[in-house]
C-alpha cells in the first residue's frame, strides 16, 4: 500500500510537471484510433449492431488494460517502481484540463469570437459555430468541471480501490477505456445501438466518483464560505444535465463559484451571480482543490491500510 500512495503522489507530480505529451503515441490515442477504426455503425447490419458493440467493448477494454496489468504483475520492483507513476498518468488528465480551458478564454479574448468558437469546438463535441462568448466559455468551463469526476478523481479513485489488491493501474485503465468509448460512441444519433454498452458501462463507473466529487466539492466550498450556494445548486440542478453523473459536479462548481453554465435549450446550471469571465480563475482554483483533496484522502487511506 505504500508503494501505491507513492505511485499516486508521484503521478500528481509527473502530470503537473509534464501534462499529457502531444503525441499520437499516447496510450489513450492509440486506443481512440482503434476504437474509430471499429465503431462505425455503418461496418454492421442494423440487428447486429449492438451485440457487436458490446463485444468490441469488452475486446477492447481487455486490449487496453493488458499493459498495465502485465508490468503491474510482473515487472521488477525495481523498474515498476519507476514506470508506475507514468502509466497511472496517463490514465487521467489534470494539467491538460487547464490548458484546454486556457486555449479557449486565450483564443475569445486574443481572436474573438470565431477563435473562441474554433478553440471550443475542439474541447466539446457541440456545434460551437453560432455560439455568443458566454456560452463558448461555459462550453469550455463545464467540461472542465464535469471531467473534474470523469478525467481525474474517476481513475484516481479505481486505482486507489483496486491497489490493496494488486490491480490498482488495471482497474484505472480499465476505467479509462470504459470513458473513452463512451466519449466516442456514446450519443444517441446512429452510434445509439453500438454504443450502448460503453454509455451504460461509463455511467456506471462513474456512478461513485461523480457523487464523491460532488461532496468533495461541497468541503471545499464550505472552506470558502461558500456552502449554502454549492448545496443549493447541487440539490437543484444536478439532474438538469442528461445523464447520470456529469450533473453533478458541474452543479456543485457552478454553485460554488457563483456561475452558470448553459448549454442553449437543454440546461441553464447554477446561480449567475457572476459572468463565466469573472469566475473562470476560481473554477480551475476549485478544480485543483478538490482534486488534492481527494489525492490526499487517498494517499493517507493507502499508508494507513499498509
């Protein structure tokens, strides 16, 4: 368990240092591509579409983990010890969470609108192409907080729940192959039928996270003396969100700092108090915090089990 709280300390350390290398070499680009190459509906007849969703999810799930379930088990300590921190990097992403937001304000304030739209459309999978510059940063910043759960404390927290096991980096990458599946397959256009089953299996892993998020988030508000509001916009608005789970700590961050993230004609998320452009510094500074907070939680639960 030591070795584990260390591999979780040191991955912190490797993402803040490094964040995710712009390469189609990424573990996690590599996967996309296998999964564009296989999930295209129009490969399979209608009736079959998904049966083979569900088999190519699990086929490529397996593919994904066996690195890391196979340096897990049977690299040397030794060299497990210095690649444990970068394979568990590369199953979350923190620092890139900022820089992606950054593009965009960056892009809006130094390009105007079109910029700020091209820089969104990058980061969502929305049309951004008629998008006013409110709804491009809450485009941007509500994915920031709803990856909060789904792109960091989501495989932070299976790795920690499978450590005491021995499969703390198989259960993150396995986690990590459920999320990028759904993100690639998991709309209700014609992908509805071969992505069911990587929707339903994200929506599951996340079941936890998302909520343990949420009431991470409400700690750390509460710090601020900003309880009552995240609370409110919690109980409110966690479900206007389709979906599960990403309602919930994007309500909680939209409470917390004052904002509102709208998504036109399907959500309007948090209080307004402030504009996106007042409040953007504090929701990274909201996504930071909660995020070592549960890495702490974490590592402290890891040394004590030991």
């Amino acid at each position: 368990m030591v070795f584990a709280a260390l591999t979780l300390a040191l991955a912190l350390v490797v993402d803040r240092l490094f964040g995710d290398p712009r390469t189609p070499l990424h573990p996690v680009a590599l996967f996309g591509r296998f999964v564009g190459w296989w999930g295209r509906p129009g490969r399979y007849p209608v009736r079959l579409q998904r049966a083979a969703g569900v088999v190519l999810w699990a086929v490529s799930a397996c593919l994904f983990a066996a690195p890391f379930y196979l340096v897990e088990h049977y690299a040397p300590p030794l060299l497990l010890l210095v690649l444990a921190p970068f394979l568990l990097k590369a199953v979350f992403a923190w620092r890139s969470l900022e820089e992606h937001a950054a593009s965009v304000e960056a892009a809006l304030t130094g390009g105007g609108l079109d910029a700020g739209r091209t820089a969104a459309g990058m980061l969502v999978s929305r049309d951004t192409s008629a998008l006013s510059a409110d709804e491009i940063r809450s485009a941007a910043y509500e994915s920031v907080a709803e990856n909060l759960s789904d792109s960091i404390v989501a495989p932070l927290f299976w790795f920690a729940v499978f450590a005491p096991f021995g499969l703390g980096l198989t259960a993150a990458a396995l986690y990590r192959s459920f999320n990028c599946m759904d993100a690639m397959l998991g709309y209700t256009d014609e992908r509805i039928r071969l992505g069911w089953c990587a929707a339903r299996a994200d929506d599951l892993a996340n079941l936890v996270p998302a909520r343990l998020t949420a009431l991470i988030g409400l700690l750390y508000f509460g710090v601020k003396g900003r309880f009552a509001p995240a609370w409110q916009a919690l109980h409110l608005d966690r479900k206007k969100r389709p979906g599960y789970n990403g309602g919930w700590p994007m309500a909680v961050v939209a409470g917390g700092v004052g904002v509102r993230f709208c998504k036109r004609g399907i959500y309007a998320i948090g209080p307004g108090e402030r504009s996106l452009a007042e409040g953007g510094n504090d929701i990274i500074a909201s996504v930071r915090g909660i995020t070592l907070i549960f890495a702490v939680s974490a590592i402290i639960a890891l040394f004590l089990l030991a």
